[in-house]
C-alpha cells in the first residue's frame, strides 16, 4: 500500500467511526482496522517490501493513523455512554414503540363461550382435580375393573397407589353429586389426560368440559335440544347436528354426537376426515348405577350427561385440521384464530 492509498483509508476509517451508532459498530471499526487480522498490521507487515525512501513515510504516517484511530474510537465510545446516561441520546420526538397486545388462546376462547351459553340455560361451573381417585375416575362412573380404558397404554397411573390423571371430566359428576342433593345442573371445563401418541387428532393432554343435569323427569329429549341450543349458539344457525347409539358404563342410553363440518357445510373436508361429520361428545342418560353410588334415588330422578372435546369445537369453529398446531404457540397462528 502506497503513502495515498494509506491516506484514502484513514479517510474512510474516520468516516466509519463517526457513522457508528452503538459500541458494537465502534468496536466492529477498531477490529477491521487496528485488530490482529486487521487492515493496519497488514500494512505494518508490508513495509519491508517497500522501498527505503516510501517506507519511512508510510511506517510514519501508519504509526499516526493508529494513534488517531484509537483516540477517535475511545472519545466516542465515552461521549455516547455519557450522552445516554445523562439522558442526551433520547429524542423525544420519535414515535412510541408499538406492544402488540396478545390474544386470547383459542382453546381458552372456545372454553370460555361455552361456558357462557350454558350458564345462560341456568348451568353453574365446577371444577375438580387432575390428579384422580380410581374410584371416582372409572368405579363410580360403573366402569368394570378390566375396561379397556383402564389399561396401561390408556391411563396415567400415580404410582401405585389407586390415583391416575384423570382421562375424563366424568368425575367431576361423582364430586359433585357426592356433595349435592339435586337438582343439580352443572358444566366443568378441564384438562384430561390419556396416553395416547400425539397425531393429527390426538394429544396426551387436551381439554373437555363435562356437563350434567339430574332432576325429576329429565328425558333424553331435553339433552337432544340443550345440545343443539348449544350447537347454534356456538357455530352459527347452519350448523346441524346428529346423534348416533353409542356404549359409555356410565350412561343409558348413552350417544355420541355429531357437529356438521363448520369449514366445508358437510361436502367433505380435511378437517372432518371427507365425512361431512365432527363427533363433538358424548352423552346420554345417567346409568341408575352411578345414582347408586352416590346415594341418589333412582326412583325419583333421572339425569343426562356429555362430555365434550373442547380442542374438536376448536378445530370444527376455525378450520384447523391438525391439533398441534393448538400447542405449538406459533404466533402466527395464534393471532389469525384467536381472539
Ligand atoms: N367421558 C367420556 C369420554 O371421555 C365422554 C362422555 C360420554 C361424558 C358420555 C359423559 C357422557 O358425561 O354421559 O369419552
């Protein structure tokens, strides 16, 4: 490098560290110049092939560079420090910085309308433990001991002990009764827990929302009509619904209930599998036995029960075909389908 190649580049040095902003961009300067790999003791290293006579003058005015370089770069560094702490760097004047406000999670959403119709039909809320008894997760619900849902791969046991993760909201019937007289009439949102392998469909940990009705003469028709009340209320007039015979140990006759696909209007979707169809719940009329167990009196009432799968309302409601895409928390997901 000649005497002016070396003077441009002192030139463009200054111009950089005047540019920069922050210590980062100061410090980037001083490495690109005067660093070990620098700019700076590449020229130091070149002086020998030079000519005697160039070679005093350029050695000079190197030497010079470095010293102006590190004053510049230390007086800089130590009047933006300054400048910021005494408050000077701030410029009022600059727009405010916009927080985005986080949206309600749909799952919440959805668990929070639902909640809300059916206490507009007169239904308060409980609520109940993840951690459950046996007993009130499978033997009071008239579950037989080798019910396949009691199986290693269905259920989470604690231990050996008779506790487990509830793999319903069923129970939550038992507690209730257990310390109620009817009538009672009853919705209880919460997380249920099943060893399933997560797939499109399927999570190990999702939410239900359980409810229940137990009074003098309540019939199957009155649940038909509380579901499909809910069905509009939650998705719009369009929505239709079906109710196809089923087998639950605690109800009978027990249902299971079908919502028309939201996405597609029944013609066939991803979401609804090319049925037209989304099973929503379970359901049917509280088995006598389950009244026994909590001591009500099968003569005098009967009751009806469902359990919904809150993240299928989900799915059904946005058109979302995959459930883990509800546990991913990928933000822009999240702020298309929530609220
Ligand atoms: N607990 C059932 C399940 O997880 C759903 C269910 C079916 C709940 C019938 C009920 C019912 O209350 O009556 O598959």
């Amino acid at each position: 490098m000649n005497l002016s190649e070396l003077k441009t580049m002192m030139d463009e040095a200054v111009v950089e560290a005047n540019a920069a902003m922050t210590n980062e961009d100061l410090e980037a300067v001083r490495i690109k110049y005067l660093g070990r790999k620098g700019v700076l003791p590449a020229v130091m290293k070149e002086l020998r092939s030079l000519e005697p006579s160039e070679r005093a003058d350029v050695g000079k005015t190197a030497n010079e560079f470095k010293q102006t370089l590190n004053k510049l770069l230390d007086e800089k560094g130590r009047k933006d420090n300054e400048g910021s702490a005494a408050g000077e760097g701030f410029d009022c004047t600059l727009p405010g910085r916009w927080h985005r406000l986080g949206t309600i999670h749909p799952v919440s959403a959805v668990i929070e309308q639902t909640v809300s119709i059916f206490r507009s039909l007169g239904f308060t809320v409980s609520d109940g433990p993840d951690i459950e008894t046996r007993y009130r997760n499978y033997t009071a619900l008239n579950t037989p001991e080798h019910h396949p849902s009691m199986d290693e791969q269905d259920t989470f046991w604690i231990g050996e002990d008779d506790l487990l993760l509830r793999t319903q909201t069923s129970p939550v019937q038992i507690r209730a009764m257990e310390s109620c007289q009817p009538p009672i009439r009853i919705v209880t949102p919460g997380r249920c827990y099943r060893r399933d392998t997560t797939d499109a469909t399927h999570s190990a940990n999702f939410h239900q929302i359980e409810g229940l009705y137990v009074d003098r003469k309540v019939s199957l028709s009155d649940l038909k009509g509380v579901l499909a009340y809910f069905a509009k209320e939650l998705m719009g007039e369009d929505v239709s619904i079906r109710f196809r015979p089923h087998f639950f140990p605690f109800t009978e006759p027990s249902v299971e209930c079908d919502f028309s696909c939201h996405v597609c209007k029944g013609s066939g979707c991803r979401v609804c599998k090319n049925s037209g169809w989304i099973e929503i719940a379970g359901a049917g009329m509280v088995d006598p036995r389950v009244f026994e167990k909590v001591g009500y009196d099968t003569e005098k009432y009967t009751g009806y029960a469902f359990g919904m799968g809150i993240e299928r309302l989900v799915m059904v409601k946005y058109g979302v075909s995959d459930i883990r895409m509800l546990y991913d928390n990928d933000l822009r997901f999240l702020k298309q389908v929530g609220r």
